[in-house]
C-alpha cells in the first residue's frame, strides 16, 4: 500500500508542511493587505500603491446628493466616503436649495469632518411677526437661542419676550418695576450687556442724561428685577458677570483701576486686581488683563491671573483698544490678545503650561492673525475658530485642523454696526445693504438673506430654522421679521 511506502509517506509529509507553509503565508499577505487597508493604503488604477483618507460629509438639511469632481457619488449625506489623497471639488445638492461648494485636500491615512455645511432655500420666505412704531430700545437673545427679548419703543420699562420654539405665539409682556430705574431727566437709552447662563437673567445697562446704571432683569419673574448699581452701592466704570451667573459680579472702576468681586448675597465688593485697563474674564477664576504696572514706556502688559498666580502673557504697543479673549477647546485654553494699532493678533495655546514655574518664560504664540487696525476679535460659539477683524478685513484661525485664513469680504459693513458676529460654530454673519449676509468662516458659501437693519444684529431659531432680524419700515417703523432657512416642505 502506498501509506506504508516511505517515499510516498514522506512526499505526503512535504506537500502538507507546505501546504501549512503556504496558508501561513496566505494569512500573513493578507494581514499585511488588511493592515494597509485599515491605514488608507489601496492601488490606483496604474497599480501604485496609494494612501486614502476618510471624509465624513453631512448637511443641514439632509440627506443631499454629493458630487465629487463633478461625478455624483453614491450615497447621500450624512455618510462617509474613502477618497485618496489629493485636492477635489466637493458639492452638495438638494432640490430647492442653493448648492454648497469648496475644495477639500484629503491627507492620506486622516479622518476628515466636513458636518457644518448650511444649504441655503433658492426662495426664502419672510413674515412679519410683530410692527414697531418706533425702533425697539433693545433686542437680544438669550444662550439658549429660545428667548427674544425686545424693548418696547414708547414704554420704556417694558419688553416683549418671544418664545422662539413657538415664534408664532403672541409675545408675552414683561415690565420692570417701577422703582428700578433712576428718572431721567432728558434722554434715556438701554445695552443688552449679556446673559446669565441661565437664559432668565440679562444684564443691562441704562443709560440716562450723562450717566449710567445697571439693571439684571429676570425674563421669568420680572419683578424681581434689580438696580444693580443700587445694591452695589460703588463706583462701577464696567459691570460684567463671573463664570456667567447672574448672582455674582466683577465691578470695574476705570478711575482708579481697581477689579473687585461682589455678589447679590454679599454686595460688599472684594478686591481682585490693580492697575486693570481692560480685562476679559472666562470661568470663576481666570482673568486675562493688560496693565502698565511694570511695562516699559509706550507699553503695556498682557497678564492671565489663573486662580491665585499670574503670568505674563506678552506685552503690547500702548492703546485704547485692547483686544482679549479666553476659552477652552478640547480642553484646553486658548488667549488671544492684541493692541488695534500694533495689526496683529497672537493666539496662545496653554500659554500657562509653556511658561510652568519659569516666570521668566515668555509663552510662544501658536498663531498671528494679521489684520490692519482690527478691532474686534472673537471666538466660535465651538471655539474650534478665532477670528479678527476690522471692517471687511478677516483673519481667522481654525484650531483644529491648524489653518489660517485672511481675507476681504466683498459686501460692506453697514454702520452703526461695529463689526461681524459669529452666526454658529462654523459661519460669521452681518448686515449690508440692508440685508443679512452669511457665509463660512474661510469666506466661502456666501448668501444674502432678508432685510435687516444694522442696529441689531441677527439672531436665529434654537435649530436654526429661521432667522430673525428687525427690519425698518417705513417712517419710523420697524418691523421683527422671520426669514425661513428651509424650504416650506421642509419646514
């Protein structure tokens, strides 16, 4: 029997260890193949091996057809597509709607997000929700985006407060208490300073005859409403809130320079700094500042007191305009400071963490933003970008994906408005011409949307459904109007 010839035993022996062999190999190729697959790695159609990147794509509204380098591809958004490496024309589409468009450079072996695209109705459609005879005395919207609260023109201590999730509903009327406010004598006017994190508490300024005083209105219960400068009973130069609740307040004083600390259970104010020319505040501990105290002649300091140290940041030409600001992006903090004159903005990443115990350290700044005489600078409601800006004139940086951006917007800033602001985490908006323009945060997807009058900027529904704007009318009208940002069926 040939099982029991050893040469037929041993040719057996063979051909199986290489059959293992050969399986072994097998496994290992395409290990190697899944491995380099998992990277991004694949073959062209001229068989060279290429790297693929991963981009993620999706709309409001959605799903949309997607089309890359003018070729439709299968699925819609929101959805993933492997692409290899290299620059294409990316375009979104859906019926009704004005394209979105803009080049991508997909990095091989990279995740991508592309899930910020804004598809804007070809036709939109604006209501009247509600005529003034007179421009309002103040328009603002708290955090959550659900609450208007409007100035009525013609009553002072009254306000209209519209329901943004149910904008249709008639507003409800809220009026301060009589004795809040001081008598003026000749001419009076409000500021919307900011919101409590709340969404029931705006901080406002009333200004009558040649002063000022500070009032915390409460949306929910109006009469408990307060003069601030009352309770506080101190000279107040800037009134702003701590870590953004209503009940606990930093108080400035621009005579003197002194930043003191008070609240509504203990109005007794507690020093915080000296020698304050300006300062921006972020969380209940944090504080970014400029002050002379030991800078050179025709300077000034940029300070960052974080809880009980402080660190020099950078110092800064001598001005009137200090540009500052704080956040925290992925949990990390970011400052951008600035002088108008000096044209540039520097943006520090864990400017603390650079400098450690060296207090001699300078931090080194992630990123300069140039921009002549800016005047404005801001963060993201994502904080992913920071721009600044004077005018038509953009920088902008986008933390995440490291990219600067400078440009000059096309459409006019229309005065009194001082300057654009941010409409989301990914797009700026502002009024010329009379209408609302929007566009993305590199200048592109730029759309004019309804009317709008400069002197309060747009807002926009909790899920951005509609804008709303208050448009002037005729005479001395103005009218609050609701522009759809969906088509009706999509509404």
């Amino acid at each position: 029997m040939d099982y029991l010839d050893p040469r037929q035993r041993r040719r057996h022996t063979i051909l199986l260890y290489l059959g293992y062999v050969l399986i072994a190999i097998a496994i290992i190729i395409a290990t190697i193949v899944l491995l380099y697959q998992a990277n991004g790695f694949g073959f062209n159609r001229k068989g060279t091996v290429i790297q693929n990147g991963l981009v993620f794509i999706s709309s409001q509204p959605g799903p949309a057809l997607i089309y890359i380098d003018g070729q439709l591809q299968g699925p819609k958004t929101n959805t993933r597509i492997a692409l290899p490496e290299a620059t294409y024309n990316l375009k979104l589409q859906r019926s009704g709607y004005l394209d979105w468009q803009r080049k991508i450079t997909v990095e091989g072996g990279q995740v991508q997000h592309y899930d910020y695209p804004f598809l804007i109705p070809k036709t939109l459609t604006t209501a009247k929700l509600q005529t003034y005879e007179q421009a309002p005395t103040s328009f603002s919207q708290s955090p959550d985006k659900r609450w208007l609260v409007i100035g009525q023109p013609g009553n002072f201590t009254s306000f209209d407060v519209f329901d943004l999730k149910n904008p249709t509903k008639a507003p409800t009327v809220i009026s301060l208490p009589e004795t809040t406010l001081t008598t003026a004598r000749t001419s009076q006017s409000w500021q919307a300073l900011e919101w409590a994190d709340d969404s029931q508490h705006l901080l406002l300024q009333h200004f009558f005859d040649a002063s000022s005083e500070y009032v915390l209105l409460d949306r929910q219960t109006p009469d408990q409403s307060v003069n601030l400068s009352q309770i506080l009973n101190t000279k107040i130069s800037r009134l702003s809130l701590v870590d953004r609740k209503y009940d606990h307040y930093y108080i400035y004083d621009g005579q003197s320079l002194m930043l003191s600390q008070a609240t509504l259970k203990n109005p007794a104010a507690s020093a915080v700094l000296t020698g304050v020319i300006s300062y921006q505040s972020y969380g209940s501990d944090s504080l970014l500042y400029a002050t002379a105290v030991g800078a050179s002649a025709g300077k000034v300091r940029i300070e960052l007191k974080a809880g009980d140290k402080n660190y020099t940041i950078r110092s800064v030409a001598a001005n009137t305009n200090y540009l500052l600001d704080i956040t925290k992006y992925d949990n990390s903090f970011y400052v951008v400071v600035g002088a108008g004159s000096e044209n540039k903005i520097y943006l520090y990443h864990d400017p603390v963490g650079q400098i450690g115990s060296d207090v001699f350290k300078s931090p080194s700044p992630t990123q300069v933003l140039h921009v002549d005489q800016p005047n404005f600078v801001g963060f993201s409601s994502s904080a992913q970008y920071i721009v600044a800006e004077n005018g038509t004139q953009f920088g902008v940086y986008d933390i995440e994906n490291k990219r600067g951006y400078n440009y000059t917007a096309q459409q006019p800033v229309d005065t009194p408005q001082p300057h654009a602001t941010w409409m989301d985490g990914n797009r700026l908006t502002y009024v010329s011409g009379g209408r609302q323009v929007i566009f993305d945060y590199d200048y592109q997807n730029v759309h004019t949307l309804g009317k709008a009058g400069p002197s309060f900027k747009p807002v926009f529904a909790p899920d951005y459904k509609y804008s709303y704007t208050i448009t002037p009318g005729p005479a001395a009208q103005a009218t609050l109007s609701q522009t759809g940002l969906l088509i009706p069926s999509d509404l």
